[in-house]
C-alpha cells in the first residue's frame, strides 16, 4: 500500500490497520526505517516496581487493583524506602535505563510523596534514572518531584477519549490529560500509551494515537489486555492476532515518528514466536522484569530476544551485568 512521504492523517492510519495481512511487510519496513532513522537499533528497556498494591476506588474495568472487582491481588501501602531503594539495585543489575515507581490508587498521599521526594533526592545521580506512576498528580506535587530529580511520570490514557467510559467512570478521560499536561508543566518528560484488545474498534486506535501524537508524550507504552479473572474486561476482552499487533505498533510509530514505543504487558502472550517482529515494526524498546499484577517472562529470556531481532542492549555501560 502506498503511503504518504510526510505526515500520516487519520485516514492513512487506519487504512494500516485495515490493510490485508500481504501488505504488512511494506508497512513494516517503512516504520523500521523510521525507527532506525530516530533511535537506531538499540533497544530502550525499563523496569517497574509494584510499590503500592490494590484497594483502589476506581473502577478500570481492565485493572485488577480495584476494590469494586473481585480479582485477587495482593493489597499493601507503600512500601519502605529501603525495599524501594533495594528493587531499584537489583533492577540496575539489567541494561535497562529508567526504574518506575508505581502505585496503585487515584492518587497519592501527601506524605508518601514527601517521602518519595526525599529518596529521589538522595539518589538523584543514580546510572538508572527514576520514573514514576503515581496517578493524578497537580503540577505543584509533580514540580516536587522534579526538583528531587524525578526524570520522568507516566500516566497512560488507557483508550481512546470516544472509547473511555465503557473502560473507566470513576474519572475521565479529560483528567488523563490534565495529568499529563501538568507533568509536561512540571517539566517531566512523559510516558503515556493505553491498552489494545479491549473490544475497542481500529478507530479508536487511530485515535489514541493521535492524541498522544497531539500530547507530545516521550515515551508510549503499548500493553495488550491480559484479561484477568475479576475484572469486567475480562468478559468483554478481544484478542488481537499477532498481525494486528504488529500493524498497530506501525501505525503508532509511524503516526508518533518521535516518540519511544515501549512494548509492554501481555506481549508474550499475544504474539508468541512473532513477539521479535516488534522492533521491525517500529518499536524501540520493552519493558522488563515483570508487570504490576502478571508475571512476565525471565530478564535473560527478554534479553535474548532483543538480540535475536538484531537489537541491540541499552545502555551499553551495564551490558556486563546483564
């Protein structure tokens, strides 16, 4: 299929995800050639830290924290600096470049972030920078952390704004964006994506990419619906094939040329052996270690995948410890 040199619009986009399967690998090619011109072949990894767990107010239908469903998931306050300091070690041992800190909940407590704020702080020129998802933050809490040395917060949009209230509606889609936007005030870098295979159409996904693309966001994260027993999305989940995956990893790239397209929960499971074509159709990096509420796959496994799809680690300087 022919695409435009420049710019995508709405309707290129989703004439990718609407391709046949025989066009894919000239889609792909050009969304590698877009990697490869911004970022190069080597892979951007991170790593998480579920910090504080469940009972959350929300109603995510996706999310096993939530106290209105009836997952089962480990409930716990934030954890003491000490564990987080320690999970923060252990993870650096890997050739990943940014650590997160997330809890669950609509927000956080004033003294939990004074706290954070004082970890961050103490280990602010730490090799391994410090990420965080923290929930909905005021740009006055998020400046905070960024003069104790917070690099970068992520708060995902989840779906699309037209696609939002069969998800979440405990909040809305426009506080989503509010957070981001007072992050990107506080003068953080922004790592925000969503969740594909929730029974959302391409459309929507053309959407979420837009609105990221409009948002400025540094990084995106690309999840795909782990549907877990409990959770209203579990009932109304639907898989995508491997190919569709991989045709939505290039349209995001190729929509959002500037941006970081990590791949995150539930890769795995939704592509199986095609998993390495991610970095051919535009991905820069993945997530490691494991997710909040499911397990991943073993950091040596990650790794050799990486380089069975030709990438290389990043960063450098900590490849010996992997």
């Amino acid at each position: 299929m022919r695409l435009p040199a420049g710019d995508l619009s709405p309707a290129d986009a989703l004439a990718i995800l609407e391709a046949p399967a025989g066009a894919l690998p000239g889609i792909m090619a050009r969304a590698t050639a877009v990697r490869r011109r911004t970022f190069g072949d080597t892979a951007r990894m991170c790593s998480i830290l579920n910090a504080q767990s469940g009972a959350c107010g929300e109603d995510c239908a996706f999310c096993a924290q939530s106290r209105r469903h009836g997952a089962a998931v480990a409930s716990y306050p934030l954890l003491p600096s000490s564990e987080i300091l320690a999970a923060h070690a252990a993870a650096s041992r890997f050739p990943i470049e940014r650590f997160g800190i997330v809890t669950s909940g609509r927000t956080l407590a004033g003294q939990d972030i004074d706290r954070l704020c004082a970890l961050i702080a103490a280990h602010r020129d730490a090799p391994v920078s410090w990420c965080a998802s923290l929930g909905m933050l005021g740009e006055a809490q998020l400046g905070r952390l960024a003069a104790a040395g917070l690099r970068r917060f992520h708060h995902n949009l989840e779906t699309a704004e037209s696609y939002f209230p069969r998800i979440c509606t405990t909040h809305t889609y426009a506080q989503r964006a509010a957070t981001i936007e007072a992050a990107k005030g506080a003068g953080l870098e922004v790592c925000a994506g969503g969740i594909l295979g929730m029974g959302e159409e391409p459309r929507h996904r053309v959407e979420l990419a837009f609105a990221l693309r409009d948002l400025g966001v540094a990084s995106i994260p690309l999840n795909f619906l782990v549907p877990i027993p409990g959770t209203p999305a579990a009932a109304f989940a639907a898989p995508l094939a491997p190919e569709e995956i991989l045709a939505a990893i290039c349209m995001f790239r190729l929509v959002c040329p500037e941006a970081e397209i990590r791949v995150c929960a539930g890769r795995e499971r939704a592509l199986g052996p095609r998993e390495k074509d991610i970095f051919a159709a535009g991905a820069t990096g993945i997530m490691i270690g494991g997710y909040l509420t499911v397990a991943g796959r073993s950091v040596a496994e990650d790794l050799a995948m990486v380089r069975e799809a030709g990438m290389r680690h990043e960063p450098e300087r900590l490849r010996q410890g992997a």
